[in-house]
C-alpha cells in the first residue's frame, strides 16, 4: 500500500469515526437530558438560551461538517498528498476540528445531563479554555503525523529551481506586495466603529462603551497589519513588510536561505487568511493564489502571498549562489 492510500484510508477512517461518535454519544444519553437543551450560557455563567435535541446535534454535526469538508477539499484537490504544506494542513483540519467539536458536544452535554430543564443546567466556563487547548493541541498533532511522509515531489526540487542570471557591474532588486482589498475594508469599518464608540462615550459618560470599543481596536489593528504585505530581495535578504506604511519588518538573511520558489497557495489549505502555521512551516497569506516560498538551510519553510513571485524566486536563488562561501 502505497504513503497516499495509506493517508486516504486513515483520513477517512478518522473521520467516520468522529461522525459516529459524535451521533451515538447523544443517542445513547437522550434519556437522561431534558428537551430542550441549554446550548447557550450568558457571562454569569447561567444558562440564557436553549434548542431542540436534534437542533444541538444538527449545530455539533454541521461544526464538523465544515473542517471535515475543507480537510476533503485540501486533500482532494489535485495530488495534495504528495504536498507536504497541504497534507499537513488537512491533517491539522481534520484532527482539531475533531477536537473543537468533541469537545463542544462534551461541553453542552456535561451541562445538561441529569438536569429537570435546561434552566438548570451547569456552568461550562472552566471547560472552554479545556476544549480549546485541546482542539490546538490535537491540531499540532496531526500537523507533526502528516510531515513524517515523504516530501515535495521531485519536480519541486533543486534542479528545477528558477535563477536568474547576476551581472557583476550591476545590482539586482526585486520588489512586490499584495494586499487584501476585504481585510482593509474590516480595518476601516473598525476604525469607523470605534469614532461612533468615542462620540458616544463623550456624550453619555457610560464606561461600559469603552470595554465595547476594545475588541474592535483589536480588529482594526490587526487588520491593518495584515491588509498588506510586502516583500523585497536584495544582497541583504528577504525583507517581509507588513501594513501600508511597511511596517513592521522581518528581515532573513541570505546565509539562512537555502533556496526559493514560486507555488500557487490557498486559503483552505494553510488554515485561512493572516499568518498561518507554526514556526519553520508558515504562511503569510493575504491572498490566494502566486506565493514566494523560502526554504531555510535549517530545513524548514516560509511562504509569503505576494505578485510576481516566480521572479523573486529566480533572484533569491541567484544571490544564494553567488554568496560566497564560508570557510569551517
């Protein structure tokens, strides 16, 4: 059996177990769970909110619906398998979406089993930061399972890497950037959000508007950071800007690069939209579709959304070679 069928047949079975886990648990304790359910808790605590038995299972269902579709998506879109960055992203889907669901359903039936009515069902604050630690940790896990297969295919490899010929009386730069038209507009309607919360504290007196204004000055920042990105190759690296001021920076110096490449990237394969991925096998994506991958000489991977990638590569490989070497 071949890596590809064996990663199919454990992703699928994987997933199949999930679902009927997720169906048979609920099942076998309706007995003893009040109709309807407490699916929703207010910040005391308390329970202010409730649906149907089917309803709760349909919401935990369609949950894991959604990672198990993208994880099909990733997989199933060309030979994925044989792409280490997707396999790996599938694989991190599929284990902490099973993680986030689970856990949710264990989470809305501890509360409710035994209870008369869903008025009187318990507390979940202390189990979410549970459920959410797990569903990462899982994530990470699977993450680490998928990377154990082979790599890239070979076509991906040395020999066919873009290099673009140096003069020696001239010096080469390449600059670009790519932006994300939806994230700026996020930004701007945070920053509009956030004048209307000012207005409205300064003439009603009322704190809690303040506490109000701090999630969408968290939106506005970060959408602002991530809205753009910018990239530049010279002599002294790869330098990553952010924002559309460039700013901040990440500079990685050509003596850490091994080499460079052009690859068209996805969303719902690295995960979404921002900074996406662990250390030493990350995306910055702002956009779909052309990316500028850098391989370290510590073997890990940086892959950055960014227009005219295939060119950036070229050069990058190009000063990598001509770097002089470094004597023991």
């Amino acid at each position: 059996m071949t890596y590809r069928s064996r990663f199919l047949l454990t992703a699928g079975a994987w997933a199949a177990s999930v679902t009927v886990a997720l169906v048979v648990v609920p099942l076998v304790l309706r007995s003893r769970l009040p109709e309807p359910l407490a699916t929703h808790w207010g910040p005391p605590g308390a329970p202010d909110g409730a649906s149907s038995f089917w309803a709760a299972l349909g919401l935990q269902m369609a949950l894991w619906a959604v990672f198990a579709g993208l994880a099909a998506y990733t997989v199933l879109r060309g030979d994925a398998v044989r792409h280490r960055a997707r396999r790996k992203a599938a694989a991190a889907m599929l284990a902490g979406g099973a993680g986030l669901a689970l856990g949710t359903q264990w989470t809305t039936l501890g509360a409710n089993l035994g209870r008369a009515t869903w008025r009187d069902a318990g507390a979940v604050g202390g189990r979410v930061p549970l459920v959410l630690a797990g569903a990462v940790l899982l994530g990470v896990i699977g993450r680490l399972l998928a990377s154990a297969g082979p790599g890239d295919p070979p076509e991906e490899g040395a020999a066919r890497l873009p290099r673009l010929r140096l003069r020696a009386d001239r010096r080469s730069v390449w600059v670009s950037a790519a932006s994300n038209r939806w994230m700026s507009g996020l930004c701007l309607a945070a920053l509009a959000g956030l004048a209307v919360l000012a207005v409205l504290g300064l003439v009603t007196g009322d704190g809690r508007i303040r506490d109000t204004a701090v999630p969408l000055v968290i939106v506005a920042v970060v959408g602002w950071a991530l809205s753009t990105v910018g990239a530049r190759v010279s002599e002294q690296g790869l330098v990553i800007s952010f924002g559309p001021f460039q700013w901040p920076t990440r500079t990685i110096p050509l003596d850490k690069i091994q080499s460079a490449r052009a690859e068209v990237r996805h969303p719902l394969e690295v995960g979404g939209w921002g900074i996406r991925g662990l250390p030493g096998a990350s995306t910055i994506m702002i956009r779909g579709g052309e990316c500028l991958v850098v391989r370290y000489t510590s073997g890990g991977e940086l892959a950055v959304s960014v227009d005219d990638a295939a060119r950036g590569a070229a050069l990058l490989n190009a000063l990598v070679s001509a770097r002089p070497a470094v004597s023991p």
